[in-house]
C-alpha cells in the first residue's frame, strides 16, 4: 500500500504531467498558435524572464523582432505560482499570455480602438489593495472618470506639441553617451535602466505639470 508521501508525490507528477500536456495543447491550438516566436517559449516566461533579470530583454527583443517581424510571442505561464495552486487550471489561465508589438499601428489599435482590458496583474503594483490609480486601475468605467480631469493631456494634438521638448531631452542623452564614449575610446559601460528611468521620469514630471497647467487655465477660463 502506497505512504502517504508517495501519494503526495504521485499526485504532483501526474498534475505537473496534466499541466504539461494542457500547455502543449493550448500552444499549439490556442488562440496565439499561429503568432510567430521561439518554440521554447511558447511552453514558458522563464526564458524571458532570464533575459530581464540578466539586463538583455532590449537586445533578445530586437533579435525577436528582426526574425519574426512585428509581433512576437514570448511565452506563457505554464509553472507559475498561480497554476500551480490553482486547482481549476484551464486553457485560460495557463494559455498563452503576452504578445509583443513593435508596430506603431497595433499599439494605436491596442490602447485606442480596441480599448481592451487591462489584466489583473496591474493590481500586484498598488501599494494599497484597496487604493488604484490610474496605471493600476483595471475598471473601464472607473478609469474613465479618474481619467477626466487629466483628459486634456492626452489629446494627440497635446502630445505632439510635446514632442520637440522630448526630442531635445533624448539629443541631450545621447551627446553624453557620446562624449562618453569618445573620452573611453569609442565605447563606455553605462547603466542604461537607471538613464531610461531617469529620461521617463523627466517625461513623466514634464506631461503631469503642463497637463495640469493647461488643466487650471481651462478651468480659469470657464468661469
């Protein structure tokens, strides 16, 4: 008669054994089959997952996207904490789960036309369960109303008047990255999540002052 360890054991392999042949199933019938990308990732995020922790995400996905084109599919979530203690694993939960775009048109589509939902995993970057804003905010109709108020800093024609205030802060960026690199001898070891970072975070504080300076004029005007 089998120990109850033994049991333990058995019903792990045969659930890792299910959930194998699930995401075999869904790889290769799914929804995404036909997106191109490498055959190993489509079976698992580790390897993307590698990439980002090794710092080479930016130069994989570039190698991706002259291979494949445009779309690139990187991976699913075939033995993440979820699946695994998730009894009711499905298609959908262990199912293919990210896609990356390179095309300006499918952004257009994705974040406009479509308006499609955001995942649950924004929620994971809330400080506060119980407290969203609008980067971690998954409702529709919520997001709309915190959204409002803001909503002229997001019209294309404010956006575009942004654009040379931007250009003019990556040409800055890159006349230090090449006077680096010709005081190094035509090369120099940069940390470039902490440049991209700054330079967003630039962006960022940039788009929230004039958005809420156009924001109060706007108001001053309708009174």
């Amino acid at each position: 008669m089998l120990s109850y360890t033994s049991l333990i054991l058995l019903f792990i392999t045969a659930e890792i054994i299910r959930r194998f042949c699930l995401s075999l199933y869904v790889a290769f019938t799914g929804p995404l089959a036909k997106v191109p990308g490498p055959l190993l990732w489509k079976l698992s995020k580790r390897i993307w997952h590698y990439h980002m922790v090794r710092g080479t995400s930016i130069t994989v996905s570039a190698k991706l996207f002259e291979k494949y084109g445009d779309c690139v599919r990187i991976g699913m979530y075939f033995l993440s904490p979820v699946t695994i203690f998730s009894f009711k694993t499905n298609s959908r939960l262990i199912g293919p789960r990210e896609v990356m775009f390179r095309s300006k048109d499918a952004i257009q589509q994705i974040l406009v036309e479509c308006d499609l939902k955001k995942a649950e995993d924004y929620k994971l970057l809330q400080e506060d369960p119980h407290v969203s804003n609008m980067f971690t905010e998954t409702d529709a109709k919520r997001y709309k109303q915190m959204r409002r108020p803001l909503s002229a800093g997001f019209s294309i024609s404010f956006l575009n008047g942004l654009e040379p205030l931007m250009q003019s802060c990556v040409n800055f960026m890159v006349e230090i990255l090449e006077s680096r690199c010709a005081s190094q001898d035509n090369y120099a070891i940069v940390d470039v999540s902490t440049m991209f970072g700054n330079l967003a975070m630039f962006f960022r504080v940039l788009l929230s002052a004039l958005t809420l300076l156009k924001y109060f004029l706007k108001s001053t005007q309708s009174f």
